[in-house]
C-alpha cells in the first residue's frame, strides 16, 4: 500500500511537470541532460521522441547565457543551494529564446551534489513589449524635444537642425536628416544631417523620377504624399541598391515622412533606426503627429517671414515699398549731408498706366509694373537703391 501511494504520489508529480508550460529539466554534474518535460522539448525544437542521453545542457544555450551558467549560475546553485537569472536557450533551429531560469543543485546525504535541475520560462514576450516601450519612450523624447523646439525657435533651418539634433541625441535613431523637395528639379536637397552620415546621403540619388538607382522610398513618400517604411533594410528590394552602405552604418529600419504645406510636400524627415521592425503602428502614429507639427510649424515660419516681407516690400514688384524706401532715403540724405555731398531722387511715372488696367485687365497691369522694375534695376549700380 505505502508503495503503491509512493507509485501514485510520483504519477501526479509527472503529471504536472508535464503539463506545466515552462521547461522543467535534470542533469548530471558531469553535463549531461537525464530528463526533458514536454514543454522544455518544444521550447527547443526537439522531437519528442529525442535520445536525450546525447544532449548535453549547456549545448543547449548560445555562447553568451552558456557562459553565464557554467560560470555563474552553476557555481552559485551548488555553493547557495539555488541561482536564478535571465539566459537564454538555443533552439536546434539556432533561434535564441530569451528565459528566465532557475538553477536548483540537489545534494545526497554526504552533502555532494547529486543532480542539478532548472526551470525556465519563455520571456519573449515580456521581452518584445519592453523593447517597444523603450521604442515608445524614445519616439515620445523626440516628439515633446522638438515641439519645444518648435515654439522658441523661428528659423527654418535652425529648426531642421535642432529636429535631427533630438532625433539623434534624444531619440537614439542613428541618422536623421531632413531634405527640401524642388518641385522643377524634381530633387530632394539635404539641408540638415545628424547622426552617422559618412558620405550615405552623397551616395544615393535624391530624386523623385522613376528612373534606376533612385532612392524608391523617397520618390514614394514625396509622390504619394504619406509616410514609407522599411522595417527591414537588409531584405527590402527597394533598398537593394544602398542596402550594404545602410548596413554598415548600423542602419536597420527607415523611416520617410513628407511635410506638407497647403497639401503639398515641401521636404521630408528621415529616420533611420538601429533595430529591425523598429516602426509599429504606436511609433507610426506618433511621428505622423511629428511631422504633422513641424508642417505646422513651416506655414507659421513662412507666414511670418511673408508678413515681415510685406512690411518693407512690394508684392508685384519686389522693390521697396513706400516704409522702406523713406526710411533708407533719410538715411541717405542724412549721411549725404553729413559728408557735404549730393544724392539724387528720381522720380518716375507711368502715364496712362490707368488706361492699361481698364484695357487689358489687372494681370496685364501688373506684368507692366514687373517689366518696368526690371528694366529700373538693371538700369542702376548695385549701391543705388
């Protein structure tokens, strides 16, 4: 009876080693493998009909968390009884799983250790959503730095330039850059770069046409108006082309994303990420509000720098207006005076400039007064105004 519950007693333990979810496992001291659960054969890809007598246990770990066991972990359990740490195992596919594992050493009755068992347990996952939180983390440093950025700062390139700044020093992205799109040229110009350029950005052709050697996710972000992802630079046949300059720069994942102006595109910001897959939908949506903000930010710049050229210039002509001309004639005069010399004011008139406005229309009118300007400032020296 006292057997057959031993018998028993010994069937339930089986039975939920067996059926727990995390790797349970024994071995010698000598290093090799006496017992695999099911879950630990799965987590390593064995058949489960494995001869587990040619298995040796730190095989079955990469180098690195091989290391750690037979120098750490081992060590440790049979001095402290126990040691618990994150490792990882190797896959016979040869794909790393991270772990949390627990080494016991069990001890016979004259204190030497008999076997050594482990148990482990499949962090991918924990592992995968802290890796995105620190991707998250990231892309919320560079969003707030640069909407800081944006409400001090009033020129358009020194926004560009302290936009990578972040990117690269907050963010973490390797590169980052940002380009300005000449429509008639059909060519992106690069006007501010941070992060490991060496020479990558001379190297690829900056055009939007559809011709061979371009760089495809330039063209389709600035045609298409949206932001391009590649999470995968080595494997991505647009990217074939710059592929092993890419590579050697640590680049791993890129990002285009288009500004916009009066739903056009006037430039791109590219990011460029150390990690595969570093762009989910999370990072997606917070750098299309990036770029979203830096739009903004563009129009308000170029409104204010158009109202500052209101105030002192002619929209149809582009000369002086009546503010800036009295003001630099004064100049003039006073300095004129100042040094007992002459300064001349000419005046000139259009006659009949009404007639050509009632005739021809307004448009003809001001092509008049384009024409005139141009013929004024060819006409003088570069010092008169």
């Amino acid at each position: 009876e006292q057997r057959k519950r031993i018998q028993e007693e010994q069937a339930r333990l089986v039975a939920i080693i067996e059926a727990t979810p995390d790797m349970v496992a024994t071995g010698d001291a000598g290093g090799r493998v006496l017992y695999y659960n099911q879950a630990g054969l799965r987590m390593l890809g064995f058949e489960p009909d494995l001869d587990i007598s040619q298995v040796r246990y730190l095989e079955t770990h990469p180098a690195w968390a091989a290391k750690l066991v037979a120098e750490t972990g081992i060590p440790h359990a049979m001095e402290h009884g126990t040691w618990s740490g994150e490792t990882a195992l190797r896959r016979c596919d040869g794909r790393e799983v991270p772990v949390s594992q627990v080494i016991i050493a069990h001890k016979g009755s004259d204190g030497s250790v008999a076997f050594l068992s482990t148990i482990a347990r499949d962090i991918s996952r924990a592992k995968q959503q802290e890796a995105r939180i620190l991707r998250l983390n990231r892309v919320y440093r560079v969003l707030s730095g640069i909407n800081n950025a944006i409400v001090r700062i009033r020129d358009r390139n020194e926004l560009f330039e302290e936009a990578c700044r972040i990117a690269v020093g907050d963010g973490g992205f390797r590169m980052a850059w940002v380009g300005m799109f000449d429509r008639g040229a059909g060519r992106v110009t690069p006007v501010a770069v941070r992060g490991d350029d060496r020479g990558y950005l001379e190297s690829i052709d900056l055009t939007v046409e559809d011709v061979p050697g371009n760089c495809r996710l330039l063209a389709a972000a600035l045609r298409e108006k949206r932001d391009i992802v590649s999470n995968d630079v080595e494997h991505d046949p647009h990217m074939a082309h710059v592929a092993a300059q890419a590579l050697e720069r640590g680049f791993r994942s890129v990002i285009l994303l288009p500004l916009m102006m009066n739903d056009e595109p006037i430039g791109v910001l590219a990011l460029y990420a150390g990690e595969r897959d570093f762009f989910d939908a999370e990072e997606l949506r917070l750098l299309r509000e990036l770029a979203g903000d830096i739009s903004f930010a563009l129009k308000h710049i170029d409104n204010e720098e158009r109202l500052n050229y209101l105030a002192y210039f002619d929209e149809i002509t582009g000369l002086p207006n009546r503010t800036l001309f009295s003001d630099r004639f004064e100049q003039r005069l006073s300095a004129a005076r100042h040094d007992r010399q002459l300064c001349s004011l000419i005046m000139l008139d259009l006659e009949h400039f009404k007639n050509v406005n009632d005739r021809h229309g307004h448009l003809t009118g001001d092509q008049v007064l384009k024409d005139v300007a141009a013929a004024m400032k060819k006409s003088v020296r570069e010092t008169d105004f």
